[in-house]
C-alpha cells in the first residue's frame, strides 16, 4: 500500500513508519520538523540523542534496501500537500502531524492560538487534499482520549446511542476536553465527520490514549534509528516522565492527589494499532471511531509501580505531590470501551515491571542529557 505518514519524524510516526516500511508497505514521511524547533523555543531536547530525518532515512535504507521518501513542509501550505499528494499518490494518509503538548497550547494566546490554527487548519488541508487528489485515499487521523474528558458514564468508541423523549438516535458522544490542544482534536473530530458525510470520505479517528516506551523492534536495530522520548513538563507525558525522574533521582511528580485516570499503551501497540486501520479501512463516507489503549490507571498508581521497579534496580525514589498545575478532576469514574482494536486483531503490549526496567534502562543510559531544570511543571492552566 502507499502510505503518507505525516509527523514521520515524531515519537510516534518514526516508529510507526518503520514498521510499516518493514511490512512492505511504499512508505513517505511529510513533516515540518516543528517538533525539534519546539525544543529549541523550550531549550529541551529527548533523553535520547535523535538523528536527522536524512541520517535516520539513510540509516534504514542501508539496513534493509527499503527506501522511505522524505518530504520537509508544512500541511498549513497548501501548494506543498498538494504536491506532496500528487507525487505519492497516497492509498491511506496516517496524521499524525500536531502540536501535541497540552501543557504547551496553555502558555499563553499565542500557543493556544497557534496550536489549534496548526491542528485544525493542517487537517483541513488534508480532508481538501484527499477530496481534490485522492477521493479514494483512508485518512488515518489521530486523535484522542482526552476528547472525551471524565464523564461519570462509560466512554463509548465515538459513539452513544440516546433515548430522549420516546426516541432513539446514535451521537457522536459528548466531547469534554481539558486544554486547547485537546479541543484541537474535538474540532479536527468534527470537520472530518463533516467531510466524509459531505464528500464520501473515508476516515478513521484513532482515539489514542497516552503512549509511554520509545523502542519497537525496527528503532533497536541501530542507534541512528532510536526514538525521541520527552521528559519536559511540556512534552513529557505521565509514565515516561515518571521513569526519566526515578532515572536522575528527582522525585516523581504527581500532580495533586494523582488519582486522575487516564487510557495508556505502549509505543508498540501504536505501530500495529496503525497497520490495523491500514488494513481495515473504513468505508466510502465513513467516519469511523476506535479508542486505541489497552489499559488505564491513576497517575498515583504509576509513580507507585515506577517507584517499587527503581527502588528494585537500587535506585532511591520518593512521590511528590505537586500543586496541580492543571485544572481537571483528581478523583473520578472512568471506564472506557477498546473493544474496536483487538477484535480486528490488535494482541496487547501490557505494563510489566519489564517493560517498566526496559524504559528505565534507557533513562539511565542517557540521564546525562536531561536538562534538570525542565523537568517540574511550569505552565500553569491559570
Ligand atoms: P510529536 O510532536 O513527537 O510528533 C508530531 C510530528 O508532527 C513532529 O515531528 C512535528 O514536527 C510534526 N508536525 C507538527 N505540525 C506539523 C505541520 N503543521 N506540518 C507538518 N508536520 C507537522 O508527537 P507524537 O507524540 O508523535 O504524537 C503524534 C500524534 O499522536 C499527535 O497528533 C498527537 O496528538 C497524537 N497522540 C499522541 C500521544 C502521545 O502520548 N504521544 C497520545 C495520543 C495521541
Ligand atoms: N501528570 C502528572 N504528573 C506529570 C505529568 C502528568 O500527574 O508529571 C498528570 C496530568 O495532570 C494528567 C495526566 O497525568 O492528569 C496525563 O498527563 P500527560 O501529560 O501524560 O498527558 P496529556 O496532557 O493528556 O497528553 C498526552 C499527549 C497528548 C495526547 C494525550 C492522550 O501529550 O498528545 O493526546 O496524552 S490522552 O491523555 O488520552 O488525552
């Protein structure tokens, strides 16, 4: 299959379009490297020292004769995707191609208004692409848990049926996002239902939990190829953080009481998660919604398993309990259904305290790198 893999150079598109290149599939990273200019504007970087797009690309073809074509621009220029459309001729386009950091689209007007103008207008773009050049082409978008927010019912995937006055209708469900970035995802959620009704396009929304690991079996093959992995208060996320703390003896930084839950898998899962949809795609005019984690826990819960695995590799870790910078729910229900996946296939990477070891291992190896002032929250919801 041709596959475009926008936000190819990301955490989860350098993995993901590995192993879709290892697969077989012809595959072409687009990506405006945003991302590493985001750790300049931060002075931050990833625990793990990353190549270039060209040396990682390189890299691969050396390894396995498999070629992945490279496309630096931005979805917001409209000329480029078109180009970019024309030249690949994509039969699923995977975007993965944000500005993903709530803590980030919270500093100020700017980065709330630049962040939703990136996400909700480079999507635009690709529902316009995929109608003018590739009516035929699967959108695999991704998306988020976080849409949701914390209802005290059951999340459904995408969907709910309601009964309201003696009638009956499946929604869309109710979307109650926490950051503006999250909001982003809502709004991109609603353009592409728009879009396929409207144009018969085909789309799935991935709605991802958080992502917590770095390595899948295609970035172990050479240290060109390894992964980024964030342990900022801006970029880091919840697990990975937490390991990175234990890793430089920080404490870990729960926030208030850490009994928000939140939907977790691991970066393997994303991989095949994707090849999945690819595989599967959703019908002409489809807008079809799958909740993509495996598992779930309380922020509380994962500073006490990360603390037990450090303390066990001889390592001293104590939890703190920060002033939550944020402003959402410590304590709450939460049961979300992720059926969609594994009954087309998807067989579960689970948190062990291997998995746990195997991630510390690599904090360890590269803790030297972590620029200690960045890792306490600093962006405040306020
Ligand atoms: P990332 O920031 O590591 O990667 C995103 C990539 O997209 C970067 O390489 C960046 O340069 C590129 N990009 C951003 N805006 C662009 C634009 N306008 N044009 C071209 N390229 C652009 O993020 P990630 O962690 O890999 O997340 C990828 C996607 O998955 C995001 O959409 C994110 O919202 C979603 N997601 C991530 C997580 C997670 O835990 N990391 C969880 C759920 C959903
Ligand atoms: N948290 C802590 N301590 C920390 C970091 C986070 O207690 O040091 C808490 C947060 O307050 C929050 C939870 O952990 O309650 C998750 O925070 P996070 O930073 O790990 O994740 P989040 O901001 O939700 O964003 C991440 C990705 C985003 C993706 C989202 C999936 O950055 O791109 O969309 O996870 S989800 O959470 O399902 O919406």
């Amino acid at each position: 299959m041709r596959i475009v893999v926008a936000g190819g150079d990301g955490f989860c598109g350098w993995p993901t379009a590995l192993y879709l290149s290892k697969q077989g599939h012809e595959v072409t990273i687009l990506d405006n490297l945003a991302r590493r200019k985001w750790d300049d504007e931060l002075r931050s970087n990833s625990v793990t020292p990353i190549a270039t797009l060209e040396e990682r690309v390189a890299k691969w073809k050396e390894l396995t004769g498999k070629e992945i074509r490279t496309f630096v621009g931005d979805l917001n220029h409209y000329d480029f995707l078109r180009e970019v459309f024309r030249q690949t001729e994509p039969e699923a386009f995977v975007h993965f191609a944000e500005q993903r950091s709530a803590p980030y689209s919270m500093i100020d007007r700017e980065h709330a208004v630049f962040t939703q103008a990136n996400n909700v207008l480079g999507n635009l773009n690709v529902l316009y692409a995929i109608k003018e050049l590739a009516p035929d082409c699967h959108l695999i978008k991704l998306g988020t848990m976080g849409e949701y927010g914390t209802p005290n019912i059951d999340i459904e995937e995408g969907y709910i049926e309601i009964e309201h006055k003696g009638r009956k209708d499946l929604l869309p469900y109710p979307k109650q996002p926490g950051s503006f970035y999250h909001l982003s995802k809502v709004h991109d959620s609603h353009n592409i239902m728009l879009a396929c009704k409207i144009w018969g396009i085909r789309a799935t929304d991935l709605n991802q939990g958080v992502v917590y690991g770095l390595h899948t079996d295609e970035t172990r093959m050479d240290p060109l190829l390894v992964n980024r992995v964030d342990y900022d208060g801006v970029f880091g996320t919840a697990l990975n953080r937490f390991l990175i703390q234990a890793a430089i003896g920080h404490d870990l930084t729960v926030y208030g009481s850490g009994g928000q839950t939140r939907a977790f898998l691991n970066i393997q899962d994303t991989v095949r998660c994707i090849e999945i949809a690819a595989e599967n795609p959703a019908e002409p005019g489809e807008f079809r919604v799958f909740n993509q984690f495996t598992e779930y826990f309380s922020v509380k819960d994962l500073a006490q398993m990360v603390k037990k695995v450090a303390e066990e590799e001889g390592l001293t870790t104590e939890i703190a309990h920060l002033e939550n910078p944020r402003v959402e729910a410590e304590e709450h229900y939460y049961h979300a259904v992720n059926t969609k996946l594994k009954d087309l296939g998807l067989e579960p990477h689970l948190l062990t305290d291997e998995v746990l070891k195997d991630i510390l291992k690599v904090a360890l190896e590269h803790k030297d790198r972590v620029i200690k002032e960045n890792v306490l929250p600093s962006i405040s919801w306020k």
